[in-house]
C-alpha cells in the first residue's frame, strides 16, 4: 500500500505537465541536449517521468509490464523510491494473485495532489499505513515513528525561541538536520512552522532540511516527501539529495553543522552493530569527535544521540546552534557515577548544553505507554539561562483520544502545546516549571569505610568453611592433617585475628612437611576461623594502619556544594562514629576524593504527597462492597 500511495502522489503533482514532459522528450531525444535539467524546469520539480503510461491506463492484459514500465521512466531520484522498496517483487506477487489491475484502478481514482491533500494530512496517512501494515513495510518502522502532536510540540519548542529573528532576518538561510529521520516528519514539520511565519508576515527565512534514515522502506517515504517540496531562494534544488541511507552512530553521513537539530531515537535500542565503529571514535578522536565522554552500555543507543546532537550543533561564533531530542526516561538517571551514562550527562550538564527537560504525558506513542522526555540543548544559551536547567513537568497536559492507536490513548492539544511552549518561554518558576542550577543534578559517590572487628575462634563451623577453600583443598592430604592438628589444639579458644598470622608462620617454620604459610593460606584461616566482634578492637595491619571490615562497605551520595566532611558529619557519623572515608576512591576527571556522578530525577523535584482517605471512609467502602457480595450470593442460593 505505501509504495502505490507514494506513486500516487508523483503521479497527481506530475499530471499538469505530463504531456508537455513527453512532447519534449519525444521532440530533443537525438540532440544531445541535457534533457535532465530540462525536463526538472517543465514540471517545476526536481523530479519527472517521461513513460506514456499512469496508473489509470495500465490495460488489463500487461498491467506489470507497463507498470515496470511507468516506474522505470522516472528520474533517478524518484525511481531510487521504489528500489527501496523492492516494487519489482511486490508488483509481481500482486500479479500473481491476480488483485494487480485492480489495486491501480483503485489507486488511479484518488486524488493525492497537495492541494487536496496537504503534507501533513499526508503525513498522518503514512503513519497510518505504517501501523496498519507494519509487517510488510519494517515492523521497526513503526516502533520508533514519532505521533504528530509530539512532532508539533518538538519543532514549536526548538523554533520558537527565533520566531523574531526569522522575521526580522529576511533572506536568512537556515539548516535543520534529523539524524533519525524516519519519514521526514520533523523536517516537514520544521519547514511549515517557517512556511507560517511567511504566511502571516509575508517574510520568513529558508530552511535547508538534512537526514540520515537508517530503514530503507521509511528512507524511501522521506525521499518522496522532499521531491515534492521547493526552497523560495532555490526552485530547482533537489532537497531528497540531503536525505542519506544508513546508520547514523557508525557511518555519519553528514559532517556539517546545522543551526537545528531534532530526533526521536529508538527507545531502548542496542547498539552492537554499530559497536565497533563508535568505540574506535571514541578511542582515536576522544572530545575531537562526537563520542568523547564514557560510551553507554550496548543494551541503549539513545544517549549517544545525545552526544551527536550535540556534535552537530553549529559553532557559536556563526550564532550557535540548538536542538530537540524525545527520549524514554532512562537517559535522565541510568548508570552510577562514573559509568557511561552519567558521564555523558555530567559532560552535558557541566558544558551548559541543556536548556530544558520537558515530561511528557504517558501512552502517547502508539507501541509503548511509558513516559517521554524532550531535552532541549544548546551551545549558546541566552544569558538568564546559562548554567542552569529548566525543568517542566507537562505530564497532566493531554486529552484522551476518541479512539486508541495501539498503546497511544492519548494526545497533547494545540492548545495544550501552547502551554508548555509558554512555559517554557517564559522560564519562570511555578508549581510545573522549576529553574535549576546544573549542579543540583550533581553528586560525589564516596566510599564509606569502616574498621574490621573480629576474633579468631577454632571450631567445627571454621573447620568446615575451611574445607570450601581453594587454597586449603590444594595442600597435600599430609599437610591438611598437620594444619588441622595444630589448629585443633586452640578449639573453642579465643584469640585475637591478628594471632593467625604469626601462628601459620611460626608452625610452618618448626614443621617443614606442612609447606609454606603463604599470603592465601593465611587468609584462609582468617576466612574461616575470623569470627566478627563489634565490641572488639580494630584490626591492624603491620603498618598500624587500620584494616576495612569489606561486609560494612558503603558508599554514599554527596550533593556537590556540600563538603565531604560535613556531609559524615551529619549523615553518616551519628550512626556509625567509626566510619571513614576511602581517601583511594578518586574522580578519573578532577581527581578529588568520590567519583562525580549526575542524575535528573523529575519525582524529587515534582512529586506531591497525597494522603491517604480515611480510615472510616475506606471501612464503609467494604462493609458496601461485603454488603454487594453477599446480596449477589444469596441470588444465586435462590
């Protein structure tokens, strides 16, 4: 269904000019004249066909031949459309099953020209085509397309802000760059938003749209939107050229900057296949590239888009560059510190690049209920903005749909968009809308230590932990009859941990059959017979220095801005007044004690308490539903 519809399309923008196109390449075939730029300046297009044939006059006898036909007399750009889609092989099964005449029939009699249907009501018919015949198109087509709503919102939220310097700029030329494309519904979008401004005050800027499509089939829908729209300051330019095939994190196809970056990356996608190629970036270019930071586990690609977003905005001495990224919640608060993830936020944070997190309502994707997150970034924030992160929780702005699309139950209103985009415009505190310094997100990760307490006692217990052990299990059987000897001579008999050293090398020196009391030997002992005891005084080592009990390990979050120390003081000491800090466990970065780490946790700063009903209240809801019960048991005693 999707390639017919898209030939549909071409077909009606194509008729006002067939015959003239046909004519002219019937009468300068033999003149060795470039008919290519010819035939683009007849139909006003980047795009032509110069068969004899539509969809409406196929015949019924040769209806394949003629339909390889018509497809194959489209210009290069166009006919790549139906290649990705592997048009030959669908024509010919339709055939086969004897519905091919019939389905061009259908298709002829429809009316798709853009004055009857505009590209976004288009738009929403690839969608709908994608959802109601995703098997046959790439299920994973459907499983990251973005809804229109959050199309709106993303681009009104990533333009608005230059609304006034669009107007105010006329002939400016402006890049939009989506490195995950899909169907182009962003670019579209992005380019009618602009499209508006010149409508309502006669002068806007042009906008260049770029993309990189790593699906051929939804590639493919995308090429046929771009042949199909024209930039006021360059009629002929063929934009489906700036449409790339292929995957985006391991052959970037785009080396420019851009002015506008947007992207809806898959949710939870894993990243093997392009594991290879981002590792040896990283490795070799570090921040010189596009992954400098720690890389995220391979189990999700979203945060590296993050990092390429931010790699593609334009530099702030040609005026900066600014971008809207949807993603699911995880990248907001997955990894501890100093993993890849937090690192990559701490890199963003610190660096400035957010500008704002915006919490969507849930069961707004049409294959996944969970919650969505826009992050707005940029390299050049306006001076109130920098150095802090706006934060607005949107969750409550949604309006139940009629009827569900899969798991979508729900969609944002444009009046609703209006909302947030207010909000965030706005940037005021307010019960939805926090302005957060980016070092509220931060934290030192230090390790708590705290001293080892322990006895040595000999018993059965010990001996049986014992007899577990690698070391032990490898002495000799004489040996392990000698070492046990000597140690049951101390059953039941408490000594201090430190006692077993001096013991094991004292024994091993009188008896040369029991072998060497090596380092392991002597831990064994200690594994087995140490026995803890909190009363007990701390066990030292031979420098004095006190040795850490590892079962009483911690390690504790410290907001940055609150001193380590102060910190213990409150938080840790009144509960454990001999715990201390690992002065070992040190930031790769800044090298100061505890590693940094970064999290955005939206419920700590939005979350409202809602007490419970009361206790009466709830009580008589079941002595009604008991009452219910036992009415219904009786009807069926009856």
């Amino acid at each position: 269904m999707l390639p017919f519809t898209l030939l549909r399309r071409l077909e009606c923008v194509l008729e006002p000019t067939r015959e003239q196109v046909q004519r002219t390449n019937s009468a300068m075939a033999d003149q060795g004249i470039d008919l290519d730029v010819v035939l683009r300046q007849l139909t006003g297009y980047p795009f032509y066909n110069t068969s004899n044939y539509t969809l409406g006059t196929l015949g019924g006898s040769r209806t394949r031949q003629n339909l390889e036909d018509y497809v194959s007399k489209f210009s290069d750009n166009a006919r790549v459309i139906f290649e990705q889609f592997d048009f030959a092989n669908t024509i010919a099964r339709m055939e086969k099953q004897g519905v091919l005449f019939k389905i061009c029939q259908n298709f002829a009699a429809i009316d798709l020209h853009p004055d009857a249907v505009p590209e976004r009501a288009m738009s929403n018919v690839y969608e709908h085509l994608i959802r109601r015949f995703g098997a046959e198109v790439n299920e994973a087509a459907e499983d990251f397309m973005t809804p229109r709503d959050v199309v709106h919102l993303a681009i009104e939220l990533l333009l608005d802000p230059d609304d006034e310097l669009f107007v105010n700029n006329p002939g400016l030329i402006r890049t939009l760059y989506d490195p995950t494309c899909g169907t182009g519904g962003f670019l579209s979008d992005g380019m009618e938003h602009v499209q508006n401004l010149r409508d309502r005050y006669s002068i806007a800027p042009v906008v260049v749209p770029y993309g990189q499509e790593l699906e051929p089939e939804t590639h493919a829908v995308c090429l046929a939107g771009m042949l199909l729209k024209t930039l006021e300051s360059d009629p002929g330019r063929d934009l489906s050229k700036n449409i790339k095939l292929g995957s985006t994190l391991s052959n970037d196809q785009h080396p420019d900057r851009f002015h506008y970056c947007v992207s809806n990356p898959p949710f939870g996608k894993p990243w093997q296949k392009d594991q290879p190629a981002v590792v040896r970036e990283h490795s070799d270019r570090k921040f010189e590239g596009r992954f400098g930071p720690k890389l995220p586990r391979v189990s999700d690609g979203s945060m590296l888009f993050l990092l390429h977003l931010v790699s593609k905005l334009e530099v702030p001495e040609r005026g900066g560059g600014r971008a809207a990224i949807v993603l699911s919640g995880s990248p907001l608060f997955n990894g501890n510190a100093g993993q890849g993830e937090s690192e990559i936020r701490r890199h963003l944070l610190e660096n400035d690049y957010v500008e704002a997190i915006i919490a969507l309502p849930t069961e707004i994707f049409f294959r996944t209920g969970i919650g969505t997150y826009i992050w707005l970034l940029s390299n050049k924030k306006p001076e109130a903005r920098r150095g802090t992160v706006q934060l607005i929780d949107a969750t409550q702005l949604f309006m139940p749909m009629r009827k569900n699309e899969g798991n979508k139950k729900r969609e944002i209103s444009r009046e609703q968009m209006r909302q947030i985009v207010e909000a965030y415009s706005a940037f005021e505190p307010s019960n939805t809308s926090l302005i957060l310094d980016h070092r509220d997100f931060g934290y030192r990760r230090v390790k708590v230590l705290r001293p080892l307490r322990m006895k040595a006692v000999v018993s059965e217990v010990g001996f049986a932990k014992l007899a577990d052990d690698k070391t032990w299990s490898k002495l000799a059987a004489d040996q392990r009859e000698g070492w046990t000897a000597l140690l049951m001579q101390h059953t039941g008999v408490e000594h201090e941990v430190s006692w077993l050293e001096p013991f094991a090398r004292s024994a091993a020196k009188k008896d040369c059959a029991l072998g060497k009391a090596s380092k392991p030997l002597t831990k064994a002992f200690i594994a087995a017979f140490g026995v803890r005891d909190p009363d007990g005084d701390p066990v030292t080592d031979d420098d004095g220095n006190a040795v850490a009990d590892d079962h009483l390990t911690d390690f504790e979050n410290v907001p940055l801005g609150i001193p380590i120390n102060v910190y213990m003081s409150a938080e840790v000491l009144p509960h454990a007044p001999d715990a201390y800090i690992d002065d070992s466990y040190r930031d790769e970065l800044d090298g100061d004690v505890g590693v940094v780490g970064y999290e955005i946790n939206f419920n700590r700063y939005f979350y409202e308490y809602q007490p419970p009903r009361d206790l009466h209240l709830i009580d008589a809801d079941l002595k009604t539903v008991e009452a219910e019960i036992a009415a219904a048991l009786e009807e069926v005693m009856e």
